[in-house]
C-alpha cells in the first residue's frame, strides 16, 4: 500500500486554510512567514517555491530574501534581526543546508524562537524534549499525521529511525517514542544495519543517501516511511533513501518519493506559522 502524502496533505490544508480565514475574521490576524535562501543550490530553490506557494495557497503571507553563497555573516543577522522585530512576520525559516563558511547553529541562534517554525533553537528543541513542545520540525510532525491520517497506530511497535539529525532523525525518534513504540536510532556508524532495520515493524529513512536501503533491508509487513529526496542525475526523476524494487506485496505500506513526506513537510510548515501566529 501507497502511503498518499499528496492526499493527507491536501485534506490539511483544507482545514489550515478555514482556521487562517477564521482567525483573520475574528482576530484580525494575517499570519506571515518569512523565508531566507542563501547560495544557488538548485534543490533548496525548488524547496523554497514549493513553500512560497503553498502559503498562498492557504491564505498565509509569505517574504522571500535571498542572498549570495559569499553573503557575510553580518548581513544575514540584520536581516534575521529585523525580522525577529518586525510584527507582522509570525515565522523565520532558513532554507537549509547553508553554504559551509556559515555555522548552522550559529545563524539558527540568530531566529527568536517565538518565530521559530522548523523548531531548532535551543529553547524549541529543549521544550520539545521536556515533554512541551511548543512547535515541532516539519518533517517529522508531517510523518506522525501520515500515520494518524492511516490510522496505523505505532503504539507497542519496534521502531527504527535511520538517521540522527536535528532536523528529522532526533525528533523523529522522539515522536515514535511518545507515540508508544520501541525506538532504536541508526546511523553512518551503525554495524550491522540490517540487524536492526529487519526487526522493525516500521523504519523511517532519513539518512540522505538514494535508495540506500532495499528489500533485504525489511521485514515481511513493515511500514517504511521514506524521508530521502533526491534527483537522479541519469533519469532527472526524483528518488529516497529507500529503493522501491521488490516491495510490493513484502512491505505493508510504504510513503512514495515523491508524493510521500515532502508535501507533508511543507504542510506542517504551514501548520507551525499558523501556530506561532496564534500563540504569541
Ligand atoms: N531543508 C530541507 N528540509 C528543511 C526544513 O524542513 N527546514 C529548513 N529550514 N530547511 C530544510
């Protein structure tokens, strides 16, 4: 079975789109996010459309900034600053990875975190790990309402996250956890991948490599949740970590690339701006 993203997606952005009009209505609230890109990556400006778009799509401002590869450090933290100001912007969002002379963490502590909408400032990150999350990365909050949209309850399950970082791999973990499953976190120095990953009623595939992870890699009637996106350079088409040969009829239920995670990622987006709009 297909894992539709595209369909959970659409149905939550009905329900954002009514609540945006509401608050509007009653609380004279237009919610707002602000968007920075820095460099050329191709994929990252892909991203970034897609993101713009579908704020409009729903009834949420968007600001787009972009900057050189080169951009000094200063710039990008007046900018952030401004913003972190500026009262009618509810979210910042760095488009990530950034160019490597800029220190991700560094230009993340730069975000206020009531503005905070991929939840990676420190204070999001602890409040979420305390057990109060006040917004949660995209990626991860957009896997767990797939699965609540399937009505595929992970509670009592073994799970397995491959993949540790900040933005998906931890959280992640996190979520499955508080959800009731059994996690174990693997990653680049993980021996012996398969010893975990077949022992998994569901595996999340967040470790950035293309189809990296094959059948062998399953057990009969797992769920695989593929996080990967990648461009085939061959083919142009798009493809995940997980390798789709063979799945059919092995595997329960599978999230497709693309059509899977990605527009639930963006949707969560959508999601936290409205969050932030609304609680501060
Ligand atoms: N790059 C890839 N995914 C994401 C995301 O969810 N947030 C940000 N800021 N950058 C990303």
């Amino acid at each position: 079975m297909k894992l539709d993203g595209r369909l959970v997606a659409a149905s939550y952005r009905n329900e954002l789109k009514s609540e945006i009009e509401n608050i509007q209505n009653t609380k004279g609230i237009q919610p707002c996010l602000a968007v920075i890109l820095v460099g050329d990556d191709p994929a990252s400006q892909v991203y970034v459309g897609g993101k713009i778009k579908a704020c409009q799509e729903v009834g949420i401002l968007s600001m787009e900034f972009r900057f050189p590869v080169g951009v000094e450090k200063e710039k990008l933290q007046k900018k952030i600053t401004e913003l972190n100001e500026d009262p009618n912007v509810h979210g910042i969002l760095v488009q990530l990875p950034l160019p490597h002379h800029l220190d991700e963490s560094e230009v993340i502590s730069w975000i206020s975190p009531k503005k905070d909408v991929d939840g990676l400032t420190s204070e999001n990150m602890g409040l979420f790990w305390r057990g109060q999350p006040r917004v949660v990365a995209c990626t991860p909050l957009g896997v767990m309402k797939i699965l609540e949209y399937y009505d595929l309850n992970v509670s009592g399950m073994k799970a397995v996250v491959v993949g540790r970082s900040n933005i998906v791999g931890k959280p992640m973990a996190l979520l499955l956890q508080n959800a009731g499953a059994t996690v174990s976190v693997c990653h680049s120095k993980t021996e012996d991948l398969k010893f975990y990953t077949q022992n998994a009623d569901i595996v999340v595939a967040a470790l950035g490599r293309p189809q990296f992870l094959k059948k062998e890699h399953f057990n009969k009637n797992a769920l695989v949740v593929d996080v990967g996106m990648h461009r085939v350079i061959s083919t142009g088409k798009l493809c995940g970590d997980v390798d789709p040969e063979g799945l059919e009829g092995w595997i329960k239920a599978i999230t497709p690339v693309p059509g899977g995670v990605g527009p639930m990622t963006i949707t969560m987006l959508l999601h936290n701006t409205l969050r932030l709009a609304t609680l501060f």
